[in-house]
C-alpha cells in the first residue's frame, strides 16, 4: 500500500509540473481512495506516523496546484481585457471612419 501511494505521490507531482489538469482528476480520485483504505487498515502508530507525512506531501502539491491556477486565473484575466480594449478601440475606429 505505502509504495502504490508514493507512486501515486509521484504522478500526482509530474502531472502537476506539467499542468495535466485531466491526470491530476484522475490521481486526486485513485489518491482519496487509496488514503481511505490505507486510513482504515492502518493499526500501529508508526503507519499513522507515515500516512500524516503522506498526507502533508500531498497537501503541498495540492496547495502548489491551487497557486498556479490562481497566477494562470490572474494571466488569462489579463489577456482577456487587453483583447475587450483592443475590439473596444478597433469598434470606436471603424465607427469613426464610417463618416
């Protein structure tokens, strides 16, 4: 169990350095169901131990995925009324010209 979760801890890395927004659904889902079944068969206090730093790698990705989606929101957002001014300044000129 401990290594399907590292690997999944791993993929859910690269898909987020790559920004594979499809494959970091897919391994949020195989994550959530993973960490259940690790939650109820884990017994001993050292597999507690190593599912909360699991559970706090994964956190970081998580919070990492949240930050660049907020920067890339903030770009497209950006991009996105350069191009309303720009059809704004093109409409006023082609109306202008009109007379």
């Amino acid at each position: 169990m401990d290594r399907e979760l590292a690997g999944l801890i791993h993929s859910l890395q690269q898909a987020c350095e790559s920004k594979n927004w499809e494959q970091l659904q897919l391994l949020d889902q195989k994550i959530k169901s993973n960490l259940q079944s690790s939650i109820s068969t884990s017994i001993n206090e050292e597999e507690k131990v190593k599912l909360m730093s699991d559970l706090k790698s994964i956190q970081k990705i998580y919070e990492l995925v949240i930050d660049d989606s907020k920067k890339h929101q903030l770009e497209i957002s950006t991009e996105l009324k350069k191009l309303t001014r720009d059809q704004r300044a093109a409409n006023s000129y082609f109306g202008v010209s009109q007379f």
